[in-house]
C-alpha cells in the first residue's frame, strides 16, 4: 500500500501541476491583455471609443459597431445550431439504429476538426452563392452567411456534449415511460431530455464560446463592413466582428499607438465574454451534479 503511494505521487504532482499551470497561463494572458488595452482608455475620448464609427485612419475607434456585429452574428448561429445539434445528439443518442451511430458520429468528429479557413472558403465558394441567389440579395457577404458557417462550427461541440449528457440519463427512466404506456417520442421530449437539461445548458453555453470566439470564417464571408446595425435586417448586410476587426488589423498597426491599444481592449472585451460563458456553463453544470447527488441520497 505504502509503496502504490509512493508511486502514485509523481503523478498527482504533475496532475496538479498542469492544473495550475493552465490558471497561470490564463491569469499572464489577461495581465498582458490588461497592459496593453487598457491606456486606449487614456488615450482615446471615450465618446470616439464608445461610438458608432469605426474609422481608425481619422482616428474614430468606434467598437459598438463590432460589439453588435458580433453579438448579431453569434445569437443568429446560436438559433441555428441549437435545434440542429440538440436534434442530431437526440437522433445519435435514442432513435438512430447502431450502424447509423457509427456513420454520424465519426462524420460530426470530422466536421468539428475542419480547419476554420477551409470552412471560409467552402462558405465563399458554396454558402455566399447560395445566400445571394436564394434571399435576391445584392451581395452574399452578410451576416446571415457568417451566421450559418458559425452554427456548423458550434454545432459539433453541441452533439457531442449533448449525447453525453442524453447517454447518462438512467435506462431505468425510459424504460419507466415506455411501461406506463409513453411513445418513444414522449418518452423523448418529456422524460430524457428533461433529465438531461444540465448537459444540454452546459453544451450550448459552450456552443456559444465557440462560436463568439471564431475568427477567420466570419472574416471570409460577412463583408467586413463596420456599420452600426439598425433593426433586423442588419443580418442580411455586410457586417464586422470583433475577432475578424483584431484579425485583419492587428499586423498593420504600430506598436503602442491608439490603433494598436484599441485592438487590445477588443480583446479584453471577447476575454471577458469567453470568460463569463465558460463560468456560466461551469456554475449550471455543478449546479446539476449537485441536484442528481441530492436527489440520489
């Protein structure tokens, strides 16, 4: 006994060591985002900071056109991959035959291991066509376009933590509802993914991580055009994010200048974002392992 301990010692040492290394990687990302972000609030008025023009060669630093950029672009992917990867971990997890299993599963694993600029550039070649034609809009360049290249990307990360939760829900519950006299369906919607709605929440917070942090997909296919978003057919116009702004604009700009310092707090900004996303799904998914223990004893 004395001598597994002695054993398994380096191992909880480099296990705790990875732990905390990655909170100080972190914690130097932050600083250094801080350092170099923070002075544009010196530096730049805060009313061309907080404002609605984006020009940074007359010096306008206007971010809430890239603020609602983004948030436009991420909720309208959100609203399609929610449905489309709730459905697909429901199909793969309770009504799919095994053989269909084994096809979906690898295909989903591939899908979330494409390379973001291969997305681009099927988006341009496929989806911008596509969107123009379709809609009889002058230009596939929009928001719509970069909204449905980020659900295919949050949609991956969706099914697979989705299926997971759906694959812990007791046997004991479905087969239950089925005695009771349920339809599969019934047993679907009201008893199984009822139970599994910890997972689920915890999936698309993290689907929306993944799609708010998305950069060279949307820089290909929205257009690139900074203009204040006014009412809701702003998603069919070109558009900006903040990822694609510090993306396309990041390597032209001088060291410690205004520009520079701006594109920084951008990123403080998504930093922040990312981080609250991340808490959220963490604090819901606790929340639910302590629900199931309570229920348990």
């Amino acid at each position: 006994m004395i001598e597994q301990t002695r054993r398994e010692r380096p191992v909880n040492i480099l296990i705790k060591a990875a732990g905390y290394s990655s909170i100080l990687f972190v914690t130097l990302i932050f600083i250094f985002l801080m350092r170099e972000g923070l002075p544009a609030l010196a530096n730049v008025s805060l009313s061309s900071l907080f404002g609605t023009i984006w020009y940074p060669i007359e010096g306008y630093f206007g971010i809430w056109p890239l603020f609602f950029g983004s948030i436009i672009v991420t909720l309208t992917a959100i609203l399609i991959a929610i449905p489309l990867g709730i459905g697909t971990s429901l199909l793969i997890s309770e009504i799919a035959p095994m053989w269909l299993k084994n096809v979906l599963k690898p295909l989903i694993e591939i899908l979330a291991g494409l390379p973001s600029v291969v997305l681009g550039f099927i988006g341009i070649q496929v989806v911008v066509p596509l969107v123009r034609e379709g809609l009889n809009l002058p230009t596939g360049l929009s928001g719509l376009t970069g909204a449905i290249l980020l659900a295919f990307i949050a949609t991956p990360t969706i099914v697979s933590i989705s299926e997971d939760a759906l694959n812990t829900v007791p046997a004991s519950y479905r087969q239950a509802a089925l005695a009771l006299g349920a339809t599969k369906w019934q047993t679907i919607w009201n008893i199984t993914l009822p139970a599994a709605k910890t997972g689920v929440l915890t999936a698309v917070m993290l689907g929306v991580g993944r799609a708010i942090g998305e950069t060279m997909a949307v820089m290909m296919v929205t257009g690139n055009a900074p203009v204040m978003p006014h009412g809701l057919d702003a998603i069919f116009l070109p558009i900006r994010t903040m990822t694609a702004t510090i993306a396309s604009e990041m390597g032209e700009v001088a060291n410690g200048s205004p520009h520079y310092q701006v594109l920084f707090f951008i990123g403080i900004i998504l930093f922040m974002v990312s981080l609250t996303i991340n808490v959220v799904a963490s604090w819901v998914s606790t929340r639910g392992l302590k629900r199931s223990e309570r229920s348990l004893s």
